[in-house]
C-alpha cells in the first residue's frame, strides 16, 4: 500500500514463505522495485515541474502511467497525462481491493474470466508506439529473451534488471520508425 | 509481514524511486545522447514484466491459456486497436481456451 509496489509485497512474502529471512525477502521486495527508480528517471526527463511535485509523482510513478506519460509532445500534456492516469489507477487499485473483498466469493477465480491477462495486454498495447520503432522493437526482443531465460535461473526481480540488457542492442539501432502493421 | 519489515521495504523502494527522479535523472538531461536510453529502459522492463506475467509461474516457465490470450493481443495491437479492445480480445481468447480445455 505505501509503497505503491504490489510486486514487491508479493515477492516479500514469496520469500518469506520459502524460510528465506526478513533480509533476503527486503532484497528481493527492493529489486523488485528496482524499475520503478528507472521509470523515475525516465519520467525526470519529461516532467517539468516544482520539485514537491516531481517527489509525488517519483513516489507514484508505475509502468502504464508513465509510458503513457513520455508520448505527449508538449511538457504540459506530461503533466496532465500523468496525474489523470496516476488518479485513475489509485482508484482502481482501492476500489480493486474494496471489490475484491465483497465479490471475491462470488467470481471466484478470476482466470475463469481470462483477467489475469488483461495487465499484461494493457502493457503490451501501451508500450506499442516504441515498438514500431527499430530500437525500441530490438530492445523489446533482446529483453523478452533474457528475461524468459532467467526466470527460472535467478531469484524474482532479477529478470527483470537483467532486461535492461536489451539496450545493448537497441542503442545501436537507429530510432526510425519500422513500416508495420495496417494503416 | 510485520510492521518494521513493512516500512523498511516502503523506504527503500521510496529512496530508489527519489534518487531516479532527482539524482540519475539531472545527469542523464545534461547528457542529450542519454536520453534515448531513457527512452528504452521502459521498453526494456516493461517488455520483461510482460513476459513475467504471461509465461511464468513464480521462477517456473509455463505455457498455457495466457500465452493464446497475449497472442491474440499481439495481432490486436498490430493491427492498431485502442487499448480497450487489445485488453478484451486478450482476456476473452484466455477464457475460451480455458473453458475448452
């Protein structure tokens, strides 16, 4: 809840539950988290603001709203942008929790309806413009790759640093735009 | 999770999350050839969360109803569909496979 990370509460207690100690699942709960520090960058270069307001939005920054965030063209839409999507999903996640709580029983599992990949599909659409670029589409590919690789190698949160491997290869590529898809 | 091991997870994810938006952010703005990779350091994690969520069962690979979901959101997104349909062609096609098998 106050640190905005679901993953690495989930990686916490993954731990824990395997007899890891408390410092070992703090570790794992941190790498997790890792990427977060790396969307704040990220969102650092984009957002032009008073520096209160940049320490909120480094504290909530989270995958969709900042890719969403570094598509507008003009520092006032980032703004904009940002603090409604933040808004958004700080309502869903309460009134995530609220339903689940209520109608958790009665839906039951939610895979029966496919909802377990609704985030990733919402990731992958969001991520979509960088991926008809060269580079972004190589670094997608190389990440992808490592990632599935390590995961049953290394502990949670590593894989997913390990992505950033990706860029090796995506920063030699130039940013144009690669002709796909319809329209 | 007790209320110390909490609060200690909340700072450190708090302090990585400041240090990137007033410490590593600055030096890669001065730095304009940087800046592309503040452009694909989301492609690059959010690409392995992706995969985390579709193909991994804890550290255990898996191959199942998901995989045939983010297929089909593949095709969706290729084919530039808004975000809304991308998400229910994915879920829906994750639930028929279920329901068939």
């Amino acid at each position: 809840m106050i640190s905005f990370s679901a993953t690495s509460q989930l990686a916490f207690v993954a731990v824990r539950a395997a007899e890891g100690t408390v410092v070992a699942a703090l570790v794992s709960g941190w790498l997790v988290a890792s990427r977060f520090g790396v969307l704040s960058i990220t969102l650092s270069n984009r957002l032009r603001v008073r520096p209160w307001e940049r320490a909120a939005a480094a504290l909530t920054a989270v995958d969709p709203s900042v890719a969403l965030a570094i598509q507008q063209p003009s520092a006032d839409r980032v703004r904009a942008v940002y603090w409604r999507i933040t808004a958004f999903l700080v309502v869903s996640y309460l009134s995530g929790i609220t339903t689940g709580l209520v109608l958790g029983s009665v839906i039951g599992d939610i895979r029966v309806w496919g909802l377990d990949v609704v985030f990733p599909a919402a990731l992958l659409s969001i991520i979509s413009g960088m991926l008809r670029r060269r580079d972004g589409a190589a670094t997608a590919a190389v990440a992808a790759v490592v990632c599935v690789v390590l995961i049953p190698l290394t502990p949670g949160g590593v894989p997913i640093l390990g992505s950033l491997l990706g860029l090796l290869v995506g920063l030699r590529l130039r940013p144009t735009a690669i002709a796909t898809g319809p329209g | 999770m007790s209320l110390l091991a909490a609060l200690a997870l909340a700072a450190g994810i708090g302090v990585q999350r400041l240090a990137g938006m007033f410490l590593l952010g600055p030096v890669i703005r001065r730095r304009p050839a940087l800046s592309r990779v503040a452009d694909l350091i989301p492609v690059a994690v959010v690409t392995a969360v992706i995969m985390q969520l579709g193909f991994a069962s804890g550290r255990t690979l898996v191959l199942d109803a998901r995989a045939v979901g983010l297929a089909a959101a593949a095709v969706a997104v290729w084919r530039r569909t808004p975000l809304i349909v991308v998400v229910l062609v994915a879920a829906s096609s994750t639930a028929l496979v279920r329901l068939a098998s």
